[in-house]
C-alpha cells in the first residue's frame, strides 16, 4: 500500500465510497444527502491542509484522509484529521497505515498534539484503532450524535500529544 497526495484524478475513485459512508449516517456529522461539489470541496484541502489516498499495487484507491490545523490563530498548533476507507478495503490495514502517515506528517510539520473532534462512540472500530495508536477520549458529549438505528449517541473528543 502506498500513500501519497491525492489528486484531482482521484476524486472520482473516492466520491462512491463516500457518499456510501456519509449517506448511511453512522460515523460522520456532515448531512446524510451532501452534494458531490460541497462533498469535494470539504474534503480535497489546501495548505496548510492536506489530503491523501492511500492505494494498492495497481493504483486503485482504498481510502483517504484529510489533515489540517484543527482551529486558526493561537490553537493552530493542534493539528486533526478525517479518514474514509472504502468499506470493501474494510480490514486490510488501511485505516492503521492512514492513521500512521497523518500523525507523523502532524509531527514533522511541529503539531504539539492532534485532536478529533467528533468520534461517533458506537463506531468501535475507529474509537479501537484510535486508541492503539495513542489516542485518548478526553470528554464525550452526551446524545451528541443522532445515530439512524441506535438513536442519541455519545460524541467523543480524543486526543494525543505528539
């Protein structure tokens, strides 16, 4: 698996996988109906941001994330990122290696710590992964998140300083 920037010509290997994950409304807080246009503009950064693919031997993506300062001015310092791995690649590492190349590019770029803003709690697979890689939940919001089976879900805020 390689990972590397993401270009415009990826865009249309990334929307399918998504639009799934967001229409389906159970690990995102952006609207379940989002547009491909507003879609790609959130995603698809500039600097200081930045956003990858991760892809396998033959070029086709598996996943993507996007890394940026999580707020301006004096909290610039504390880097976060989002990550969609299409869920047919679901268990073949690429959340872990995606995971791994944004907390190192934080570090290398002279982040003081990465923090995620609205980790889903009952998306368990993220919130295990999460923590192996070091990450803590600081607080989690009650009934902040309006899961489509499982109703008012807690909303976690994790953290790791680097």
């Amino acid at each position: 698996m390689l990972i590397r920037e993401a270009t415009a010509a990826d865009w249309p290997a990334i929307w399918p996988f998504f639009h799934t994950i967001v229409a389906a409304g159970e690990t995102y807080t952006y609207p379940r109906d989002l547009d491909e246009a507003t879609a790609r503009e959130m995603w698809v950064l500039t600097p200081p941001g930045r956003t990858v693919v991760a892809v396998d031997d033959s070029g086709t993506v598996l996943g993507t994330a996007k890394m940026n300062p999580n707020h301006m001015g004096g909290a610039s310092h504390i880097a976060s990122a989002s990550f969609m791995v299409d869920p047919q690649c679901a268990g073949r590492g690429v959340g872990r290696a995606l995971g791994e190349h944004v907390l190192a590019w934080a570090r290398a770029e002279g982040y003081r710590a990465m923090q995620f803003n609205a980790v889903v709690e009952t998306n368990a697979g993220a919130v295990t992964l999460w923590k192996s890689l070091g990450f803590q939940i600081m607080t989690t919001l009650p009934e902040g998140f309006r899961h489509p089976t499982e109703g008012y879900v807690g909303l976690h805020i994790m953290y790791q300083q680097l």
